[in-house]
C-alpha cells in the first residue's frame, strides 16, 4: 500500500499517519514512513525523539557529466532498499522512518539529501515496501512531485469551514493531475453526529475514516509521545486502526 497524508496545516496529518504507520506494521508489513515535510511532525506521532533522519552524505555522489538526470543520486551501487536498511531510522513497531531534512540543515546538503530521498522513494520495490507518507500543509506539494509515490491520497479534513475549502480544492487539483489517483477524506476532530456527512458533501470526496475529537490524544501529542504509546484505547486511536483495516481489507479483500 502506498498512503500519503495530505491537508490543511494543523488538521491531524501527522499525528494520524504516524500511528496509521505503526499499526499498519503490527500487521506484518513492511512500512516505510515517509516525512517530506521541513518542520517537526512524524517522527513524534511514531514515537521517535528525533525528529529528523537526513541521508548522510556518504550515501551520494554527483552525478557524472553527461548523465541524463537529477544532479545528485545515491552512490553507485548503493541500492533504494539497501539505503533503507541503512539509513532510515528505526521506529516502534519496526517502521523505518525517513526524513529528507530539516530546514536548519545547510541548504546544499538538504538539496543532496532530497533528490536522493526521492530517488530511494522511486526506486524502492513496491511488493515489499508499503509507504506511509506525511506531506506539508497546503494545497501546492502534494501535486507537484512529492506526494508522487501515492496510490492513494487521505486528505484529512476538520469539520470547519476554511479546512472543508482546502478540501475540495485538493479534490480538484488531485483530479487534474497526470496519473489517476484515489482520493478520499479522513473527518477528523469530529464532534458532532453529521460531521463526517458534510466533509463528504463539502468536500465531494468519499469519508473512509471518522477520527473523533479526542483530549487525550491530543494530551499526547502535546507531550511529544506517540498516542499508540500513550493512549492506545483511545477513540482517536481506535478510528485510525478502523482505517488501517478497510484500506487494507480493500486491498486484499481480506480482513485481518
Ligand atoms: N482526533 C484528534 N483529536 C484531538 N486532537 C487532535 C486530533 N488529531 C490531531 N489532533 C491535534 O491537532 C494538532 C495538529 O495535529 P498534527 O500536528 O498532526 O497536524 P498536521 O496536519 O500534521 O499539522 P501541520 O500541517 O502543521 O504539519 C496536534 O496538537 C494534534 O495532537
Ligand atoms: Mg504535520
């Protein structure tokens, strides 16, 4: 499977898909979570206490002269997976994390580090990798290459008005983008009964998950401990399990 989270800033990205990552491990998978965005988010909701896991340099070199692509590769013979293996942090549950950088890092170091990040991202073998990625807020990213590895996009959406627009302007944007994609919502901080109904009719994508307004997972988050560690019966965590399981009963067509 191959998920990213995308959404209005603040709406619960992170924090769902750093604990849709670990639970979707618990099943056996092989989960890479994928952290594109520059600020803090992940690793914490996975239960990391750093927050970043940059590629060293000695993973890549300059592409020679004459050589059709980006500037910077990983090193020759180095392989997608072998870099995983190597580099990616290693999270509860056994998910790998990786993180293309924080913006503190020296800016040509970051740019080495991202175009080898998306090259690790391409290049990984799908049927033994499922890739849970974590995007910046906003509309722009998610379209115009760094959510490209998702099958399917999980805009996650608050039952309020400005996060309802940002929603069906992904909608659209996804739409229209060259390769089909899935894109569906994910109602978060869901109060009332009918909120789920209007992010679905707000937003003309399908609800797959109703994640309710939940104090203590947002006490956890607050804390810096991942909810799955903190709060597991939480209702939170709860709904973002239910998730785990339709998208990957949809798959299969099995459930676990
Ligand atoms: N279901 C929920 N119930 C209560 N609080 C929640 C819920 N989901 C997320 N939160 C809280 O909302 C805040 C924002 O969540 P998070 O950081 O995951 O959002 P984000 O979309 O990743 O934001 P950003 O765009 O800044 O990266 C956090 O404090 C988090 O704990
Ligand atoms: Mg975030």
């Amino acid at each position: 499977m191959r998920v990213a989270f995308v959404g209005k800033g603040g709406a619960g990205k992170s924090a769902i898909a750093g604990t849709f990552a670990r639970l979707l491990a618990r099943q056996g998978h092989s989960v890479l979570a994928i952290d594109s965005d520059p600020l803090p988010g992940m690793a914490f909701s996975l239960g990391l206490d750093r927050d970043d896991a940059p590629l060293p340099d000695e993973a890549i070199e300059d592409r020679p002269d004459g050589e059709e692509g980006p500037r910077y590769r990983l090193q020759a013979g180095l392989s997608a997976a072998e870099a995983v293996e190597r580099y990616a942090a290693t999270a509860p549950d056994g998910v790998r994390f990786l993180q293309f950088g924080k913006i503190r890092t020296d800016p040509r170091a970051l740019f080495r580090s991202q175009l080898a990040f998306r090259q690790i991202i391409r290049e990984l073998p799908p049927e033994q990798w499922d890739l849970v990625g974590d995007l910046p807020g906003g509309t722009r990213q998610p379209f115009t290459g760094w959510g490209v590895y998702a099958e399917t996009y999980l805009v996650v959406v608050e039952p309020m008005a400005k996060s309802l627009l940002s929603a069906r302007r992904l909608a659209r944007l996804a739409s229209a983008a060259d390769t089909p994609v899935r894109v569906v919502a994910v109602a978060n901080k869901v109060v009332e009964p009918d909120d789920a109904e209007r992010v679905a009719s707000r937003s003309g994508l399908e609800v797959v998950a109703s994640v309710p307004f939940d104090r203590s997972f947002a006490e956890a988050e607050r804390a810096g401990k991942a909810p799955l560690d903190v709060v597991p019966e939480s209702e939170a965590v709860r709904a973002v399990a239910c998730l785990v399981e339709r998208l990957t009963h949809e798959r299969t067509g099995v459930t676990s």
